[in-house]
C-alpha cells in the first residue's frame, strides 16, 4: 500500500496497489472491493500496448499504465491498522462527473457519520469534493 495522506483522528489514507491488498481489504472490511479491483485491472491491462521491441521487455510500462488507467482504491487506516473505510475515485483521482465514485465503511456501512472529516480530507487531497448523497452508494 503507498500512503496518500493523513486524516484527523490518527488515521490515514493509503493505495491499494495489488490484487493482494484488496483481498485483504475485502477480509478486513466484509466488502467486494477484491472483485471490483480485479475487474478494473484486468480491463486495464486489456488496454496496455507495449511499445517495446524485445519480449522481455514488454511489460514494462504495464503498472504504471494501470495506476493511470483503473480507477484509485483507497482504504482508511486507524494508527493500528485497522481497517475503517474504503473508497474508489475516479482514474488518477481526478474530475470525472461519469464516474460513480463508491465510499463504504466496514461491511457496506455508512463511514460518513464517524469518518467524514477524513473522507473530507481525502476530497481535499483530490481536489474532489465527496459528498455523503453521491459518494455513499446504499
């Protein structure tokens, strides 16, 4: 996980980068973010063109085309590692108004109520703004 920002109230925002990670993030939260990680990264790498001659060398760009491509799946942390929100942004955490962005708590919950500032933090980070009516899926 690669650390994006600090929150209020001893927590912080981290990526998840790897189908590894989001399994945990599934098992720590009670959540399908593993799925829907798998199936954005799988339709990005379907997307990934080498430019590179040489076999060995063709995956080379592939992660950094991902990171760029699929959407940011980002999961809130108290100082013990425990697990309090997850959310999914836009591609590179920018602007997109087609993009339905998803912020649940553990097990689908509404994180708002006890995490909003952080996922105000979060927003602000992005340049985003993560309202609870467009953010909070259920």
């Amino acid at each position: 996980m690669q650390f994006v920002c600090d929150a209020p109230g001893q927590t912080s925002w981290f990526r998840i980068e790897s189908e590894g990670e989001a399994t945990l993030e599934s098992r720590i939260m009670g959540h399908a973010v593993e799925k829907h990680f798998r199936q954005a990264w799988d339709a990005a790498t379907a997307t990934y063109r080498s430019t590179a001659s040489h076999f060995i060398e063709q995956n080379i760009g592939l992660k950094a085309h991902v990171q760029r491509t699929m959407p940011v799946f980002l999961t809130l942390r108290d100082a013990e590692g425990n697990g309090l929100a997850t959310a999914m942004l836009p591609p590179g955490g920018r602007n997109d108004p087609s993009f339905k962005i998803i912020i649940v708590g553990p097990e689908n919950r509404d994180p708002y109520p006890d995490h909003g500032e952080a996922i105000r933090k979060l927003g602000e980070h992005f340049g985003l703004t993560l309202d609870r009516s467009r953010c909070y899926p259920y």
